[in-house]
C-alpha cells in the first residue's frame, strides 16, 4: 500500500482543529499516522505558549480518541521545529549547557 502524506491546514485552538465536518470525516476515516508539530515556538519567557501547546495536544488528543481506528501520533518537541538553528540554545540564566 504507497503512502500518503497530507499536510492539513488548520487551527490546533479549536474542536476538531479546525476542520470543516467534511474533511474531519475523511481524515477520521482514513488517518494512520499524525505527525504534528505545530507549537508557539516562542522562547520569550513572559509568553503563554501553553494556550498552543497544551490545549493543542489536548484537541489532538480528542480528535485522535474519535477515530475508528485511533491513529499513531508522533509528537515534535516545541524546540526541534523551529526552523534552521546554529549553535547552543543558552540556558535561561544565559549560560551555554555543559559551559
């Protein structure tokens, strides 16, 4: 069987991410595998990236509960996803890890 990959445009902050009730049926039906990675990749501390991050998962996980067959989920840290990085990522106190 070939594989299909299908990026979906939506929005992690609502009810069956944001999908309109026909292409959430199809995804229902047919998803194997989700492999999200869509977080607030911000590293600003005053932020409140658990809104996204959290909640995010929360609504994954209630989509994912409401398949027939429930889905392989592969989770992408907030920190991996960021784009291109070179170097360390300092620590908070602005220390490089191990320095």
């Amino acid at each position: 069987m070939p594989l299909t990959v299908r990026p979906i445009a939506g929005d992690i902050l609502r009810a069956d991410w944001g999908m309109n009730p026909k292409a959430a049926a199809v995804v229902r039906a047919g998803v194997q595998v989700v492999i999200h990675n869509a977080a607030d990749t911000s590293f600003i501390a005053h932020r409140d990236t658990g809104t996204t991050n959290v909640e995010g998962v929360q609504r994954l996980i209630d989509f994912a509960r409401s398949c027939p067959r429930p889905p392989l989920i592969v989770y992408m840290s907030t920190a991996s996803n960021v784009g291109d990085v070179t170097g360390r990522l300092p620590a908070r106190d602005g220390r490089l890890p191990g320095g």
